[in-house]
C-alpha cells in the first residue's frame, strides 16, 4: 500500500525550490531576459520600419508569427485537455504531474495571442477590434474565445492552487520574503480545509474541470475554423476542427514530457517523478499520434486524389520546396512516439523524451506547413514575380521575436516554480518503490 505523505514533509522537501536560487538557475534567468531583450529590440525595429523587415509580403500575408500563434495556443489547450481529464478521472498518479500542466496551459494562453498583434501593421487600431467587431468575422469569434479561455483557466488553476496556498501560508519553517508570506495568505482567501470548505473545492473544480475540457476543444475548433470557412487550397476543409484539436492535444503531450524531464532533473524530483510518470503520459502520446497520423492521411489523400488544379499546385509546393519539412512533420514526428513508447524495450525516460523533442518540432513545422505553402499557391495569377514576393522566408526580425516567446515561456514557468511547488504537495501519495521494474517488465 502506498503511503500518503505529510503535506509539512513535502513543503520541507520542495522548500529550497522557493526559498533560494542557485548560480545556475541565475545564470538561465540571466539569459532568457537577455533574449527576451533581443525580441524587444526586433519589435522596436519592426514598428518604426514596418512590417517591410519581415518576410511577409502582399502575397503571403501571414508567416512564422502565425505559425508561433497557433503552435502556442495548441499546448495551451492541451495543457487544459490533460489536466481537466487527469483530475475528472481521479488518475492517482497525476498528482506529481498535474501542476505542470496546468502551468502550460496558463503561460501558453498569455504568450500565443501576443504573436497575433505582432501581425497587425496598426496597433493603434487594435481596440477597434473590440470597440467595433462584428459578429458575423470569425476574428471576432476567435477573441471572444481566447478571452473565455483564459477566464477559465486562470480560474481552475486557482483553485487547483487553493489548498497549497493555505499550506504554504501556515507552514512557518518556510523563509520567504514578506511580500511572498502576504501573498499566499491573500490569495488562501482564509482557507483551512475544513469538510465544508473541501467539500466546496472539490466541486467547484470537478465544475471547472469539466468546463476547461469543453472550452478548450470549442477554442481550438474556432481557431481552425478561421482558416476552413476560407476557399483557399489547403485550409478549405471539414476536418479542420478535430485535426487541429488532435494536433494540439499530440504537441501538449509532448511539451509536458520535456517539462517533466527538466524539472525532474532541476529540482531532483525523482522519487516523485518516475518511469511510470512518463510511460502515461508517453501512452497518451501513442494514441495521438495515431490519430494525428491518420487525420493528415486523409487530409492530404484526399486532396491528391481529388485532383483539382488549386490542391494539385499545392501539393506539388509540398512535395517540390517542403520535401523534407514535409517528412520530418507526418512521418517522422508519427512513427518515433509509436515505435519508443510502443515496445517496451524502448520505454526509458531518455527515449520518451527525445521522442517528445521530436513530436513538439515536428508539430511547429506541420503548423508552417499548413500556413506557409498556402499562401504560396493563391487562386490568382502572381503579378510580381520577385522571388521575395513569391516565396517566403522569415528574417531575423521574425525569428528574433520568436526566440523571445520561446525564452518568455521558459521564464515564466521559471518563476512560478519560485512562487509555488512545481509538484502539488497536498495530499501525494508515495509511489511503490518497484514500480519502475514493474514498468520496464
């Protein structure tokens, strides 16, 4: 039998993640703000010389900043899928998991729509979007379901903090600042986990829970129909809205199985993290990848097969200048994850990993993919033939910018691993010490 934990031992445990920061961990903050800069520097030179310094040009429209809007808003209702799913389903070894989670999918949501804005030539006329939207745009859906989600989670990520909050709030071996010890005593909002109060939090994040799931999966599915209700060759198609939530979910997975991996290394969690931990979540990987692979299958079948002019010009784009972004994105990023987590001799942790580095490149490519070559095989006849206006190719703007939202995220996940346990310290429950051997069986 497994034995549950005192809540005071843990917070013992975890106490140095919060109470100090090593060289090293000064050292990597030291960096991703000096990227973070960098992108500061980009945006700078992106607005007083507009969008001239990118590679967007009339014909291609969008670029790498969509690619990054759409990549960021996947994990982030992955990140909500998993973790309302683990805690709907009571799965006990979600626990030391969950937190991680849950924090992707709240950095993620903050971070993509700010690559949206970076596409707008007048950000001055960026309240008009609210001031005067229409209904009727499918822009106008897509903010007013960014807007919910973001209510939404921030609310169930709340209450699933609640209970470690009052902990760390009584827990008076913890040395702190001031400000952090106020800090929890407000949001515990007078928390002390009597039956009545823990009766009421479990409800209202079974509630939340629930709500995240749905949100999540409409979100997404609002997000694909900006580009489907379109006539344009590669977006115009009724399968957009699973396949982009499958996508989502499949890169999410991915994500949180290098978080865990970091983070176990980082913080030394590896009684807590284990073989079993990544088997799940690599498991879960499998799936979508099979469904991930299957979706692409068809979508792309069927427009070869179909053989209209529009698709076949696309896809010999596809198959002519993508040839090997193509194969990396649907062949490599399937088949790694179902051939590592699908034989068991291959099921380490090392391998679940660098399969899961695998999956997350190989979904961004597939979102470039999805965006880029379109553009680049309008219905129209190109008038200017410049290879700049034809084709398109990111600058160091864009990818400046993109390493700032890269390094934005690592930060940001960095400093609330500062401000609270990366592992949920309420009520864990210690894993068998076997239960590696079991695994690897």
């Amino acid at each position: 039998m497994s034995e549950i934990i005192s809540s005071d031992k843990l917070l013992k445990e975890f106490a140095p993640q919060i109470e100090r920061t090593s060289l090293v961990g000064k050292i990597w903050i030291i960096f991703l703000i000096a990227v973070i800069f960098l992108g500061a520097f980009a945006l700078y030179w992106q607005i007083s010389r507009g969008h001239i310094v990118t590679g967007m040009r009339e014909n291609v429209v969008w670029g790498v900043y969509i690619v990054n809007f759409i990549f960021f808003m996947g994990i982030s209702y992955a990140g909500a899928l998993i973790s309302g799913s683990l805690h709907l389903f009571h799965a006990g070894w979600r626990k030391p998991i969950i937190r991680m989670a849950e924090f992707i999918t709240i950095i993620s949501l903050l971070i993509g729509p700010v690559f949206i804005m970076l596409c707008i030539g007048r950000l001055d006329r960026l309240p008009n979007l609210v001031l005067f939207g229409r209904i009727q745009s499918p822009i106008t859906w897509d903010v007013i379901a960014i807007s919910t989600d973001i209510v939404g989670c921030l609310l169930f990520l709340y209450l699933a903090l609640l209970r470690d909050l009052a902990k760390m709030r009584d827990f008076t071996e913890l040395k702190v600042p001031k400000w952090k010890k106020k800090m929890y005593k407000i949001l515990a909002l007078g928390y002390t986990g009597t039956a009545e109060q823990q009766i009421m939090l479990k409800r209202a994040t079974d509630i939340m829970a629930g709500m995240v799931i749905a949100i999540a999966i409409i979100v997404y599915s609002v997000l694909a129909w900006i580009f489907s209700v379109t006539l344009q060759p590669g977006w115009h198609s009724t399968i957009f809205g699973p396949y982009f939530v499958i996508a989502a979910v499949y890169s999410g997975s991915g994500v949180l199985i290098v978080a865990m991996y970091i983070f176990r290394k980082t913080y030394h969690l590896e009684e807590h993290i284990t073989l079993k931990h990544f088997v799940n979540v690599g498991v879960i990987m499998l799936v979508l990848a099979a469904f991930f692979g299957y979706f692409t299958f068809s979508e792309y079948l069927t427009k070869w097969y179909g053989s209209q002019k529009n698709d076949e010009q696309l896809i010999g784009i596809l198959f002519k200048d993508y040839y090997l972004m193509f194969i990396l994105s649907n062949y490599v990023g399937v088949l790694v994850p179902l051939i590592v987590v699908g034989f068991k001799k291959l099921r380490t942790i090392n391998n679940i990993t660098i399969s899961a580095v695998i999956v997350i490149i190989a979904l961004w490519l597939n979102r470039y993919l999805i965006v880029v070559p379109t553009l680049e095989s309008p219905y129209l006849p190109i008038q200017d033939s410049r290879e700049a206006w034809v084709h398109y190719s990111a600058t160091w703007v864009e990818w400046s910018l993109t390493a700032a939202g890269v390094a934005m995220f690592c930060l940001l996940f960095t400093l609330a691993s500062k401000l609270i346990p990366i592992v949920q310290v309420s009520d864990l429950k210690e894993e068998p010490k076997q239960v590696d051997d079991i695994y690897m069986k």
